[in-house]
C-alpha cells in the first residue's frame, strides 16, 4: 500500500525554493518589492533544482522525482537549464 503524497505540499517546495514568492499577478508599485527581494537572495537555476530536491527529500512518501528548471535569461542570450533525478 503506498502513501499519498498531497500536491500541495509538492508546490509549497517549489514556491519555496526560488529567489523570491511567486505571484500569479503583480501591479506596478509592487515590482520595486520583488526585485528587490529576489536581487538579495538570488538563486541560479542550479539552486532552484537543489533547493527542491532537498525539500522533496524531506517528504517521506516521495520515493524518487526528476526535477528540470529552465530560466529564459533576459539580459543573456541563452537559456539556463538544470536537472536532477532521484
């Protein structure tokens, strides 16, 4: 018999694990807020893949997963890819 693993605590690792909160919809006064948040805790494409492995690891009833993180980079003209398998 295999455990359930609830999604929402699948994607409370994930909205946890970038530079900053994620915001389905964000006004204008509030940019300032973000970019700044994100620019003091800056978090690579390397570190997004890592943090959620180490937070998908501390849920018990998940017993492998594939993480792919891509960022479409808009001040670089390539894309920044990372992945892990466990």
């Amino acid at each position: 018999f295999e455990k359930m693993v609830w999604i929402e605590d699948v994607i409370d690792v994930v909205e946890k694990s970038g530079s900053s909160s994620i915001y389905p919809l964000l006004k204008r006064q509030d940019e300032k807020y973000v970019t700044e948040t994100s620019h003091n805790n800056p978090a690579f494409v390397e570190d997004v893949a890592r943090n959620i492995a180490g937070g998908l690891r501390l849920i018990q009833e998940i017993q492998s997963f594939t993480i792919e993180v891509e960022s479409w980079e808009s001040i670089h003209n390539h894309m920044a890819y990372a992945f892990i398998e466990s």
